[in-house]
C-alpha cells in the first residue's frame, strides 16, 4: 500500500517574516508511516484545491491566536499575536478538505481553528476568562506542567489512549463554545474540552503536543498512527 502523502500546515515567524517547521510533526508523521510535506502560505485558490484534491492528509499544528473577529468578537489586551494569512489559508482549506471528506488531525492552534472554522468559540486568554480553570501554559511545551485529560467513550481516543491520558499543556486559549458539529473526545478535570472530533468524518484534533513526545509517549504515537491509518487510500 502507497504511503498515504500529508500537507502539513507552516508555522509562522512573524518577526522573522517567515514560515517555518517543528521537526517534531514531520517526524510524528513520519514514524507513523506517512509521507509529510510543508505547505506554503502565500498559496492561492489554484494551490489551495490542488493540495486539498491530491494530498491524502492534512496536519492543522499550532502556532499564533486565531482572530477573534472571525468568531464574532473584538481582539482583547489577553489574547496574543494574530496571523491572519494562515487563518486565511486554513480555513479555505479546511473547508475544501471536509467537502471532499479527507483527514485532519490539529494540534493545539490546529484544534482551536478547526472549532473556530465551524462556527465555535474560544477562550481569548484561559486565566483572565475561564472560571477555576488550572495553569495551562507551561513554560516551554514539553514543561512537566503535565496534566490528565479524561477520555470520552466511543471517541477516536478512546480506541487507544484508555480512560484517562497524561498529556503537556502549552497554550493560554482553548475552546469556549464547542462548534455545532464537533463532540468531545477528552477533556481536563478543570473542565475544558482538550479533545474534539467529527463524528463521520476523519476530523480529530487535540490541545496538547503529541509531536513534542511521540517518541516517548505511547499514546502521542499512537494518535498519530491513527491519523496516518485513516489516510490510507485503498
Ligand atoms: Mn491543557
């Protein structure tokens, strides 16, 4: 079987005026199977079907806040720096991608666009917004500020990651109201939803880092062989 080829969204630089790369989601990809290549930002429509038509996947990764215009509300002091060309570029192609019913996975901003894309909302800044909420931010992403995430029954998760996971914390927004068409497949004890998917479709997304521990973690392996699995044409 032909390994399944992933587009895999750039990261921004915004001071650098550059995209660049964690080699932690070409290697998540890689070890699972799959064949990553990073996309391009200044892509136009042509480009934007062209790689929604052809590739077999598509990794959404983390990165700057989402605008909060685009779910209706004013940008506040808390939330932090924008980058309107990927939210431009994501959400085209996130809503070709699920026309044409191919597999997403989103990791951190990856999940938030996802919710944002199909109209939720989210937490412009978790401390200042969210009630009892615990610290999220760690101070680099593969901080110890380790916390558990309790996996929902009959979520994609729940097929290989058991009842509760370990997951690092590495992000100061996450989703308010959950998107019409999402369901929860993992949330933290403080009450935040850390894991969403679409049932039907092959769309799942997580608020933590698999890519910065999938060599060590099981189950950080395990989402993205996941992913890869589902990438698979026949
Ligand atoms: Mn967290």
């Amino acid at each position: 079987m032909k390994k399944p080829v992933i587009g895999v969204l750039p990261l921004w630089d915004e001071e650098k005026d550059s995209i660049w790369m964690l080699p932690g989601y070409m290697e998540g990809i890689e070890a699972a199977g799959g064949i990553p290549v990073i996309l391009s930002l200044s892509a136009d429509e042509d480009a934007l079907l062209y790689w929604a038509e052809n590739l077999d996947g598509f990794l959404f990764t983390g990165g700057q806040d989402v605008d909060p215009v685009l779910y209706g509300e004013e940008k506040l002091p808390v939330c932090g720096e924008l980058s309107p060309e990927r939210d431009r570029i994501e959400i085209f192609l996130f809503k070709k991608i699920l026309e044409l019913n191919k597999p997403v996975f989103g990791i951190c901003r990856g999940l938030q666009l996802i919710n944002v894309a199909l109209g939720g909302t989210l937490y412009q800044d978790i401390p200042s917004q969210m009630a009892n909420s615990f610290v999220h931010e760690g101070t680099s992403a593969e901080d110890i500020a380790y916390h558990t995430v309790a996996i929902w029954e009959k979520s994609p998760l729940s097929d290989f990651a058991g009842k509760v996971c370990k997951v690092n914390s590495y992000h100061h927004q996450g989703i308010r109201d959950l998107a019409p068409e999402l369901k929860i497949a993992g949330a933290s004890e403080d009450g935040l939803v850390e894991a969403v998917y679409m049932p039907g479709r092959n769309v799942f997304a997580v608020q933590w880092h698999p890519e910065l521990n999938f060599s060590t973690d099981g189950t950080s392996l395990a989402m993205f062989r996941y992913f890869i699995e589902t990438s698979k044409t026949k």
